[in-house]
C-alpha cells in the first residue's frame, strides 16, 4: 500500500492505522471488511429500531441536515455507499426528488431490509440497492453526480482507499457528504457520553439484538475515527477540494463535505 503521505499528514497516517485495526471481533482471523459484514447481517433485524431508541430519533434529524448539503447541486445521479437499510437512499429521493439512487452496502442482510423498504413505496425504478465494497465501486470513472455515506467510513477497512475510490466515481464537481459519528469537546457533556457509550449502548445492544459487541465495536471505532479536521486532511490528501465540516448536537455527529 502506497499512502503517499507528506510529511504534513503524518497525524492522518498514523490515525489511519489506528483506525483501520479497530474490528469487531479481536480474535478473530477474518478481515474487518469480513467482519463487519457478519456483525451488520446478525443485527440487521433490530438495526433500524436501534437506531432510533439509542439516538432518541434525532438521528433522523442527522440524516436530513447531511442531504440538506446537496440541496443547492440539485443532483440527479446518487451513490449512497455503505446504504444499510437504505434510510439515507429513501431521503435523498423525497428531499431532492433525484433521478436515481444506487445503494451499495457489503451486508446482505441489511441491503434486504432496505429493498422491501423500497418496494413498499414503490420506488424500485428510483432506488436500486446492491451489494457492493467501498474500496472496489463497481462503476465507472464519473458517473455520479453527489455520494452520499451515513455511518459508513469507521467500517471502511482502508479508509483512504475507499475516500479515493469515491472520488474516482464522482463527476466534476460532484460532491461528497459523509456523515459520521464523532466525540464531544464539553467537558461535562463528555462524561455522560462516555458512560452511554461504553456501557449502556453495548448492554441495550446485547438485551434487544443480542449482539454487544457490535455496540462496542460502534464505541471503539468512534473513539479511534480520525474526526474533525483530521478528517479533512485525509479527505483532502484523496483528492477532494472545498472541503468543510459541520459539527451537530454538540459534536456527537458531524457531517463532513468536499468536491472533485
């Protein structure tokens, strides 16, 4: 692997690393794609309840202000990588009225849930899922004109290979949104963070899907994840310009946005 990092993103490297070694099974001998791929499946079930119950619904509010990034390119063409049970493919389609997504995910399970979401709106025409790998898009150089990534960048097991990779796909101009969780600077606030993510998140994740270690997998990558303007200096050593980001709910998410 050639990072081709200057020596002014050598914080990016190092955080790179750290992050790519996070997986969800420490003992296991699959690679963390694998692995993520099998948690996703065995949770898929409850992943949607879950998401709104630990979130309390604003991660529904998360998602809105990360499409709302894309209200002035009025994009035609989406990519929604990493799409899960397509909530962010769904939304895009009602806020922007697009022409058409294409979903991917490496969770088959999860891409399941999401085509009878589909289905049930009747918007197979607009919104086609497929099982797909972040760091190997099956599409051509410039196809789409936005991409969009909701949760999905901890789990890349090369994560400046697969921001490469997008890039690869966009057109000129296009635009990425990623949205991504990230850790509180209060410092009162903190300590209650803490205490939900290292401790009742993985135990309500265990009681309802019978699966704590992806909840503590969910704590580890946050806590690893080069966040903030780490990020942006990764992002911009893959090739993207006019890059921003835009903290939410006191810095627990942020979104995080750049062109090609």
């Amino acid at each position: 692997m050639n990072l081709a990092l200057t020596d002014n993103n050598t914080f990016a490297t190092m955080e790179k690393f750290a992050h790519d070694s996070i997986v969800p099974q420490k003992n296991s001998t699959l690679s963390k794609k694998q692995q993520v791929a099998a948690m996703f499946d065995s949770i898929a079930f409850r992943y949607d309840f879950l998401n709104r119950f630990l979130s309390a619904g604003i991660d529904v509010w998360w998602r809105k202000k990360a499409i709302q990034q894309l209200s002035k390119l009025r994009p035609g063409q989406v990519l929604d990588v990493a799409t899960g049970t397509a909530d962010v493919a769904l939304m895009t389609h009602e806020m922007l009225q697009t022409k058409k997504i294409i979903g991917i995910d490496i969770s088959e399970g999860m891409l399941e849930l999401g085509r009878k979401k589909i289905a049930d709106k009747g918007l197979q025409n607009q919104i086609e899922l497929f099982t797909g790998d972040s760091e190997n898009i099956g599409f051509a150089d410039n196809s789409f004109d936005a991409i969009t990534v909701a949760f999905g960048v901890r789990n890349f097991q090369d994560l400046l290979k697969g921001l490469k990779e997008m890039k690869r796909v966009l057109r000129p101009s296009g635009k990425l949104v990623v949205l991504e969780f990230s850790k509180p600077k209060n410092s009162f606030f903190k300590v209650f963070y803490n205490l939900y993510m290292n401790i009742i998140a993985p135990s309500f994740g265990k009681m309802v899907a019978n699966n704590k270690d992806a909840y503590q997998y969910l704590n580890d990558s946050v806590q690893a994840f080069p966040e903030g303007e780490s990020f942006l200096t990764i992002m911009k050593e893959a090739g993207f310009i006019n890059t921003y980001s835009k903290p939410l709910t006191l810095g627990i998410c942020t979104i995080y946005c750049g062109n090609k």
